[in-house]
C-alpha cells in the first residue's frame, strides 16, 4: 500500500489548475443511461471514483472511450442495457453507485443494486431516494442485501418532500423523473453546485427541469431523451482544499479554473480566518492577509451552508489559528476521524459529540498518521504541509478516489511530497 511522506514547513506558492468535480461527474456518468444517443463530457477528473463508475456503467451495456483533445474528455454510449445490476463489490466501495438506480427504472423499469450498508463517516442509508421512487410507482423489495426494484407501467410523476436535502436521493429522482409520466415535484430538494450541473446535463438532453439551485424542483417527464455534450463544473471542494494549503503553509497561490464564488460559505468563514481572497480572471489567489490566523466557528449545513466535505480541511487550518475554534458536523455521524491523527501531530481538539474544540497551537510536528477517509485523509496532507519535520500517511488509497494528481499539484508549488509505495 502506497504512503506519501511530507516534509512540512515550506510556504507554497505558485499557480494550481483545479479539476472537474468528482461529484457532478458521478451522476452525469449515471445520466447517460437514460439515453441510446452519445452523451460527452469534457472535464471529467481523472480520480477512481470516476474510474469505478465507468466500470459500472460499463457493465451495465456503456461503451465509454476517452477522446482525445481536452482534458477529461469521455464518450458514453448505452445504445441498449445489457444488465440491471450494481454489485455489492462496487457500491461498498463506492456508495455513488446507487445513483443508477434512478436511470435504470427509468429506462427499463427494472433495476437491482445492492445496500451500500455502512461506511467510515456513519451509517448513510438510502431511504430518502427508495421512499421517493415508490412515489413514482415503483415496487422495492429488499432481497439478500440488494434492492430489487421494479415499475413494469414505467414511473409516474409525483410530489417527494424530503425530511431533510440529500444530495444523492435528490439526483437519483431527477434522472428517474426526467422519463417519468406526467410532473415530478422534488420539495426540499439539495440545492448543491453539482446539481445544478447535473440539471444543465440532463436538460441539454432534452429534459424539462425547473427550479435548479432552489428547493423546490419541478420535473416534467419527456418520452425520450437524447445526446449532448457537458462540460463539468470545477471541483468547488479541491479549489477550498487548495486555498487551504496556500494558508496553512503562510505562502500564497493562485487558483485556476475555479471562480471564487464557487467556494460559497468557505470564502466567508476563510476570510474571518484571515485569509486574503482576491478575483483574478478564471480564477482567485490566496494566501494570509496579514501573517495571522484566527480561530473561527464552522457549523456544517447543506448548501449554501459551509460544505461537510471542507470540515476537515477547515479544522486542519484552525489547528494553528490564534485562539479557539469551534468545529460543528450536522450531516454525518463519525466524521471526526482526522482528530486522533491531528492530535498526533500536535493539534489540541476535544470533542463533546458533534462538536471539536479546537485550541490553536504554534506549529504542529510531523508525525506518522493513517488516512481514513477522502477528507480526512487531505487534512492530514494539509497538516503535514505546515508542520515542522516529517509526516508519513498511511492508507492514501482514500486520497485518490477524489483528488487528481495531488502530489503532482503540491509538488509543483513547491511542497516537499513523495509518494512511497
Ligand atoms: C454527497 C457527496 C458527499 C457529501 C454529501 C453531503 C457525492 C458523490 N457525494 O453524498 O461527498 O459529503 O453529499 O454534502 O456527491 N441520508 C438519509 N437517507 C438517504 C440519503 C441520505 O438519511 O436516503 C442522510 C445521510 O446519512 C446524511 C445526509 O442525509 O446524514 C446527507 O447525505 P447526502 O446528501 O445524501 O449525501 P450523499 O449524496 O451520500
């Protein structure tokens, strides 16, 4: 198993190219089920996360080719389905899986895709996305650890209230609403960057969709669908990850390809921080404002709320803040595991069930740590980075599911990074 060993301590600067997000370019990869017709996308991250949905749909009956050209460039084409079936393998390793539930039943009224069951971060059921689709007249059985779902008539359209926003139920209903008879209204939906994407996709393709970036999203099913072609949007949590580097380490960078406004309630919460976030044409540049950092309270929300998948990066930077910061988790359970590992490497963080308090010290020491998972692994990295001597992570394997070229990235601001297999 690969480690990477950081020597920390050196301010990074220079110019970091973010890359297409992981997370819009799950679904829209599940999105080209719908369709017989080719569906490209361009700026697709080049992470194993994309390469386990690509395996998937390509079990499922997709020819995927990457073209040449642009970055990221893939041509999906499903010109019928050859199976319905997400195994257990690849959706325990990847819960984005379930999101060819939706696609599957609407293209072919059949679908049967294991229970991801638990994961590091807390149990993540499914239910939100399997009570939705019976409101669409699908029949759900749960049979050996799969979800065997059936709508034989096809799906019908239907009013779903979620209890609270999720992300995956809320694409996995609209892919499956794009096909269904009559209007689908999705209340309380997710109001993410990557579902706004996701609704760009499918309505290049043909569907009726409105309300993307609100609550409330109206679908207004169409018989078919057809081709398009999508650009994915920047990785809105790799550019926070990144402006995060350029001020934990005291150096300044200048991000790419990511507007700042992207960065949503990070760019507030970085700039009570201390950290100067200036526009730049396709881009911002970052770095400390004034040499200082101060401690800063972070509660994570569903969007427009500060993003669970920067917590820990966050908490990472309020490690060596001035002062104390207090670090809430509202969407998962367990999603403190980088605590114990920072806490090896010198952060004082108590925590008192969802909430770390952290005490922001001088400077952390390397150390030798162990990833757990995405997020918390690229704490680690940011740790490392500011501290005095030499960390090694282990079980970097979460690293690559969702961030591209990282060491590369680092390296070429200057970061003292190698991976060691
Ligand atoms: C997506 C993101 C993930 C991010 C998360 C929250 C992808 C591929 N992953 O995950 O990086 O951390 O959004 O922004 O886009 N829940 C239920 N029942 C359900 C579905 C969800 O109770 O049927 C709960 C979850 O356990 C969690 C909360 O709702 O507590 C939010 O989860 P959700 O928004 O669905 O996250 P994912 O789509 O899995």
């Amino acid at each position: 198993m690969d480690r990477l060993v950081i020597t920390g301590g050196i301010p990074l600067r220079g110019t970091v190219r973010i890359s297409g997000a992981k997370n819009a370019a799950l679904p829209a990869i599940a999105a080209a089920l719908l369709t017989d017709e080719p569906v490209e996308l361009a700026n697709v991250p080049d992470v194993v996360d994309v390469a386990s949905m690509l395996r998937l749909v390509q079990r499922l009956g997709t020819s995927a080719t990457h073209i040449g050209g642009a970055p990221g460039r893939i041509r999906l084409l499903t010109p019928e389905l050859l199976s319905i079936e997400a195994p257990y393998d690849l959706v325990r390793r990847m819960r984005a899986s379930v999101l060819v539930l939706g696609p599957l039943l609407a293209r072919v009224g059949r679908a049967r895709v294991s229970l991801p069951g638990g994961c590091a971060i807390g149990p993540r059921p499914i239910d939100l996305h399997l009570k939705g689709l019976e409101r669409m007249g699908a029949q759900i059985d749960l049979v050996d650890g799969y979800v065997e779902a059936r709508a034989p008539d096809g799906l019908h359209g239907a009013e779903i209230e979620f209890p609270q926003p999720s992300v995956g139920a809320t694409e996995n209903l609209l892919m499956a609403a794009t096909l269904a008879r009559g209007t689908t209204r999705i209340v309380n939906a997710a109001r993410e960057p990557e579902i706004v994407d996701l609704v760009r996709l499918l309505c290049a393709m043909g569907a009726r969709i409105e309300g993307a970036g609100t609550s409330i999203l109206e679908i207004e099913g169409v018989s078919r669908l057809g081709g398009a072609h999508h650009t994915i949007l920047p990785d809105r949590i790799e550019a926070g990850t990144y402006a995060i580097a350029a001020a934990i380490t005291g150096g300044r960078l200048t991000i790419e390809q990511a507007p700042l406004e992207l960065l949503g309630a990070a760019r507030d919460k970085l700039c009570e921080a201390g950290v100067e976030l200036v526009e730049r044409e396709n881009g911002f540049e970052v770095g400390r404002a004034n040499g200082i950092l101060e401690g800063v309270d972070v509660m994570t929300r569903p969007y427009p709320g500060f993003a669970t998948d920067l917590q820990a990066q966050f908490m990472a930077l309020m490690c060596v803040a001035r002062g104390a910061a207090m670090i809430t988790e509202t969407i998962f359970e367990n999603r403190f595991m980088h605590v114990p590992e920072l806490m090896r490497m010198g952060a004082k963080i108590t925590v008192h069930g969802g909430s770390a308090l952290v005490r922001g010290v001088e400077r952390l020491k390397g150390a030798p740590v162990m990833a757990t998972d995405l997020r918390a692994s690229v704490s680690l990295v940011l740790a490392a980075l500011a501290a005095e001597g030499r960390t090694e992570i282990n079980r970097i394997y979460h690293l690559d599911r969702g961030y591209e070229a990282l060491e590369r990235k680092l390296a070429a601001v200057g970061a003292r990074i190698e991976r060691v297999p």
